[in-house]
C-alpha cells in the first residue's frame, strides 16, 4: 500500500526572497492542478495577495501541472515576498495531500484553506482573524460561500450556524473561507488523504472538530466558488462512495492524521473492517480512477474475511448517546434518523446489526420493517436522559416494535428492572459515557489558598434548583469572589437571566454559556473555565425524582475531567457515591454542608488527592468501555454473516396498512390521524421498496 511519504518524498519546495526572514500569523494554503490556462489559478492568487490583511504566507502546493501554472507561481515569487510553492515532479492528484503537505511546511498560529478555483473578497482574512481574537473560546470559525452551479445558478453554502446533528447528515460547511487555530490541527489531525474521502475529506474534517470544539460564523459571504461548473473538478472527476466515506468517518483516526503521524498514513489500504459493498466500492475506485497515477498498485484485492459493522439510529448526537459509540473496538457508524432514505435503506441491509437510540419514532418503525424484511437484527438503546421513560404508556406501536427487537440495552439497573416489570427479556448493561482515564488531571494548585471559586450548576433542566444554592453562594462570597457558570442547553435563557440578575445584589457574578450536544464539544467549553467545583441540585417536583432514580454517576466523570469535585443531594442514585464509593464529603443532606467541605479542600491537599483518586477509581469501575466492547462483539458475532433481501409483496403492504388503522383506533381523534397516517404509510411503503 502506498504512504503518505511515498507520495511526498520527491517533493521540491522554493521560496520568493525573503521568505524565511517572515513572522506569518496566517498560513495560507493552496493547492492547485493545470488551473494556470484557463486564469482561475491567477484570479484566486490575485484575490489572496489583495487581502486587506497582509501578515500572512501563501504556500502554493503544484501537483506536477504541465501548463503555465509553474510560469505564473514563479512570477508571483519574484514580485511577493510572502510566496512559496512545493513542486510535485508527479501528479498525485489527492488535494488533501497537498493540503497536509503544506500545513507541515507553514509556520502561521491560524491556518486558512484556499483553493484554485475560488476568488476571495478581500477582507476574507481580516473579518475571520478578527471573529476568533474576539471569541478566544473558539478553534474554527467560517463563513459564507456563493456557488456557481452548471446551468449558471448562484448558490449560497455556509450560511446557516453550526449544529452537529444536521452536519453529521449534510455537509452544509464550505471548505472555504475556513480560518483555524494551528492547534487544533496538532489535536484533530489533518484532511484525511485516502482515496475513498476524495470528496468528502472537507465534511470528514468538519465532523471531526464539531464533535470536540464549538465552531463559529461570521455573517458575510466571502468568497466565490466555481467548482461545481468546471469538467475538472473534483465532483466530476471522481465517483462518490458515500457509504465508504461513512464507514470511514466513524473509524477513530486522529492520532493517525496528526503531523507527527502523517507520514505513515496508508492512503490506498481496503480495511479488512469495511463492510463488503464498501470494501468492493474502494477496490473500484482504486483500479478505474487512480490507476493512472505512479503510486497506484494498479490491482488491489478485497480482504478474504470482511469486517462487520454496526449501525446506530440516533435522533440526535446527544452527549450520552455520542459518548456511547465514541470508544470502542467495533466498528460502529451513527447515523440520524433523518438521513437520506438512500443511505439509511443502504446501512439498514449491509449492516451486521442496528440499535435504534431513546425515543421511538414513527421513522424508527419503518425502519425495524426494513431490518426484519433485510433479516438485519435491531436493538433498541436507551439512558437515564431520556425523560418520556417515566411516561411511557407502551403504545402498539412501541410495543410492536420492542416485541420484534433482538435485545434491549439499558444504561443503569433501576432501567433494566422498569423494561423486566414490562415483560421485557434479554435486557443488556452499557456504559453511556465512556471513561478515558488518559485525559484527567488534578490542578491542586487552584485549591490553594484562592482569591476566587468557581462554580458550574450541573442541570439544565431545572431552573428552580438554582435558589437552593444562593446563599450559600452569599456565605463564600463574604471571602471570595464568586463566578457562577450555567450551561443553557434547553433555551431557558429567561430563568437564567433572572437569577443573574438577582445574583448581582450580591456581588456574584453569573455567567450564561451556550450549551453543546456533544459531550467532547461540551467538556472543552468547560476545561478552560475557572470552575473549582460542580452543584447538583436536590430537586423538588415528582417528575425530576422519579427521573434521578434511573440515572448513572457519569457527572462524577465531567468534574475528572474538568478538575472540580462534585456535590450531589442525599437521594439515590447520588447516594452511591458515599455509600459504595466512600466519597462522604460530595453529598450533601443541605445546601449548607457544601461549605464546610469546601474550606477542608481549599485547606487540605491530602484531602484534594484522596478526594480526586477516589472519583477516578469510581469512574474506572462504572464508566468501564470494556463493558461495551464485549457487548459490541458479542452483537456482532451473534448476526447472521449473510443475509436475504426480502420484496414487498401484497400481504406485506396490508400488514403494514392494518397495523396502522389499528394503531389510529386506540389513539383517537381518527379522522385528523388517517390522513396524517395515509401520507406517512405511503412514505413508508416506498421507503421498503428502496430496501430491496
């Protein structure tokens, strides 16, 4: 198999005069191909050089162009003293290369994407650079980007905020105008080069940031792309293996793309843990459309044992359900409910086993009649977050649907007792949220002898809970400056305000983040917070206890890994961590006991140590990914190796039909739901029929 190194070995780099003597603060980077004729490589140039921001490097990377590409790049080398190029004797033709190569020759602490085919408005640089001095919280930030269509169309890409549930289903980011922090390629890695994300390594990247960092947008279109009208590009040189591309994206490569570990990336390997479209679709790819090039084997071979895989159905990428999937030694896609009905159909029969995540929609009903016509075993997952449990009325449709399900996994044992009361057998333990002891650490220093404490409420879903911490609160800030953070996940700004506001008369200072679905995203809005400690409310109303009881103790984890310890109220599940753990200072039986266990931490370090060794011993013990990896093998081992794809007949369209009238009787209001239940039949007859 061919390595990233033996793509770049004869590599040449030149440089304009005075090159080396810059200080750059952005790198750009800026691959290009026999874009020199036609004028699209000078016009991008030209826009670059014209930026209003001018401390910044242009690093060209020519992939071994036959035409006067080379002629321009020397000239603007002697006009501009901020110009390289790194030459390639050969045609790769693998932009991400190219890209990967010249972010190892650049020296910028930010890094900005630019290709050849795009003209840049001239304050791009400036207007992105000035976004992330003003929101030092973030990595990335990007923004608007016309497309110019075949039949002359303008579209607009990049226009719409970040959500990490809609960016795992559609690439809706432009891969330029991107501007990033250089550390955040030192901890994410590069553009994956394998021949199979050609297209896609842009949205690959994307998806591989959002679930760690918070991403911004400027409001402002900023550059002009015509990629999509040129024969050349990329989306119509090369075909599209999406469900190739999905496999790979949920494969953990990281450390693998980082820059110290590039050089010995495969970029041509057939993994043998692919399923066998995917592996056969590679294969292709390979011999039709890369043969070409000097670092092609010409012929590959499918691995004799192909790898099975499993797929989970999310309604979104929710920090349980994300963190569920994210360790593992399985391979497991994630894909939303709400993907294309190609792809779900595709992955509904090719994979090994599906588990169907939380709340059970009328999509995850079709999609369960798709499994069993495919033969395809599904599960269905669930977690102390999911509030609708406590409510669940086991409807025909739910019922149905658990009845046909091969197992059912649960996170915590009071959940396995409520689905075994229901009749429910073969009901599994996971860990929702994996423990990574590699990533904890103990700052002792911020307990000694402080000026300020700061504190994080630990729920989102209970505003009034708030109240029971205030005075305490007032108490400490008789010694103390006092900063109070709040994570707002549930769009309940105006309780939060309130209490800020009342939080002012007492010289407390609140503060509002917004929160994050990702639990990765999550926990690094809140590493660099100066948070000292993490309140749990006790609370109150019915709903929230009965809730608490299904709960894991995976919050102990976020104050591991943000360095703070933890005060939980005296109710089970939170009791465990006295009684089973020995952890007596982290409950409380009253808002006032919080203080006197804070004054021993800030007065003790053998405490702090004792206190924060004990957490880490709890969260190795619950929080163990082991426990899903064997239940992960275990799934797959147990599903059929091959599988039969079963047609719509007749009976199965009125089995379908029935099932639903039935359901419509039970719930009422008949003629309103017949017409809804009409439409979505239909919807999901014809999606059956893409299963074949």
């Amino acid at each position: 198999m061919a390595k990233f190194s033996d793509l770049v070995k004869a590599s040449v780099f030149s440089c304009a005069d005075g090159f080396d003597k810059l200080t750059p603060e952005i790198s750009v980077i800026l691959p290009t191909f026999k874009r020199g004729d036609n004028g699209l490589f000078q016009k991008s140039v030209d826009s670059l050089l014209a930026q209003t921001f001018k401390n910044f490097e242009l690093i060209i990377i020519d992939d071994g162009s036959s035409d006067s590409t080379a002629e321009h790049i020397k000239k603007y080398m002697s006009e501009d003293a901020r110009v390289a190029v790194i030459r390639h004797p050969e045609n790769i033709g693998l932009p991400a290369v190219s890209q990967d190569e010249g972010f190892l020759r650049s020296r910028g602490a930010f890094y900005f994407y630019a290709f050849d085919d795009n003209e840049y408005d001239v304050s791009a640089m400036e207007t992105l650079l000035k976004f992330l001095e003003e929101n030092p919280d973030l990595k990335a930030v990007y923004g608007a980007s016309e497309f110019v269509l075949p039949n002359g169309n303008v579209s607009l890409i990049g226009d719409e905020d970040l959500d990490l549930d809609r960016l795992f289903t559609l690439n809706y980011i432009p891969n330029s105008p991107v501007l990033m922090r250089r550390e955040l390629i030192d901890e994410i890695g590069f553009y994956d080069p394998h021949i199979s994300m050609v297209r896609l390594c842009d949205w690959d990247l994307w998806c591989r940031i959002a679930r760690k960092y918070p991403v911004g947008r400027v409001d402002k279109t900023l550059v002009k792309e015509l990629s999509l009208s040129l024969p050349d590009s990329l989306a119509n040189s090369y075909p599209l293996s999406k469900a190739a591309v999905r496999e790979r994206m949920f494969t953990d490569r990281n450390d693998r793309l980082k820059p110290e570990s590039i050089f010995d990336m495969e970029i041509d390997d057939i993994s043998p843990r692919l399923s066998k479209r995917s592996q056969e679709e590679i294969k292709e790819i390979a011999e039709t459309k890369f043969s070409r090039f000097f670092w092609s084997k010409k012929q590959y071979s499918v691995p004799e044992q192909s790898g099975k895989y499993l797929l989970a159905v999310v309604n979104c990428i929710e920090a349980s359900v994300d963190m569920f999937f994210s360790s593992h030694d399985t391979n497991v896609i994630v894909l939303n409910e709400l993907s294309l009905a190609e792809e779900m159909a595709y992955h509904l029969k090719n994979a090994s086993a599906v588990v169907f995540c939380r709340y059970v929609s009328e999509n995850y009903l079709t999609y369960a009649e798709a499994c069993r016509r495919a033969g395809t075993p599904y599960y269905y997952c669930t977690d102390e977050n999911f509030f609708d449990l406590g409510m669940m009325s086991f409807s025909h449709d739910l019922k149905y649907f658990l009845d046909r399900a091969s197992g059912i996994m649960v996170s915590t044992a009071p959940l396995q007792k409520y689905f075994e009361e229901r009749g429910f057998s073969e009901i599994q333990r996971v860990v929702p949220v994996v423990f990574r002891k590699s990533e904890t650490f103990l700052d002792d220093g911020r307990f000694k002898n402080p000026k300020e404490l700061g504190f994080l409420y630990a729920s989102n879903m209970r505003m009034d809970g708030l109240t029971e911490f205030r005075e305490v609160l007032k108490d400490l800030r008789r010694k103390y400056k006092i900063r109070f953070f709040i994570f707002d996940r549930q769009q309940q700004h105006q309780e939060m305000t309130a209490f800020a506001e009342a939080c002012k008369q007492d010289e407390i200072e609140v503060k509002i983040i917004k929160g994050e679905r990702s639990y990765d995203a999550f926990l690094n809005k809140l590493k660099p917070l100066p948070i000292h400690f993490i309140l749990h409310p006790e609370g109150k109303n019915d709903e929230f206890r009965n809730n608490c009881k299904n709960k894991t103790l995976n919050f102990i984890a976020t104050g591991v890994y943000a360095s703070a310890f933890v005060f939980v109220p005296d109710i089970f599940p939170f009791s465990r961590v006295r009684d089973e753990y020995g952890i007596t200072g982290a409950v409380y039986k009253q808002p006032k006991d919080i203080e006197e266990q804070i004054e021993r931490l800030l007065s003790d370090k053998a405490y702090v140590h004792a206190w924060f060794n004990k957490e880490v011993s709890l969260c190795e013990k619950e929080m163990n990914p082991e426990t899903n990896d064997r239940l992960f093998l275990k799934l797959l081992e147990a599903s059929p190796s091959k599988r039969k794809t079963v047609q719509i007949q007749f009976k199965d369209r009125f089995e379908v039909f029935l099932y639903s009238l039935l359901t419509l009787f039970s719930l009422g209001k008949l003629h309103k739901k017949l017409k809804k239940k009409k439409k979505s039949l239909k919807k999901r007859l014809r999606f059956l029929k893409a299963c074949r």
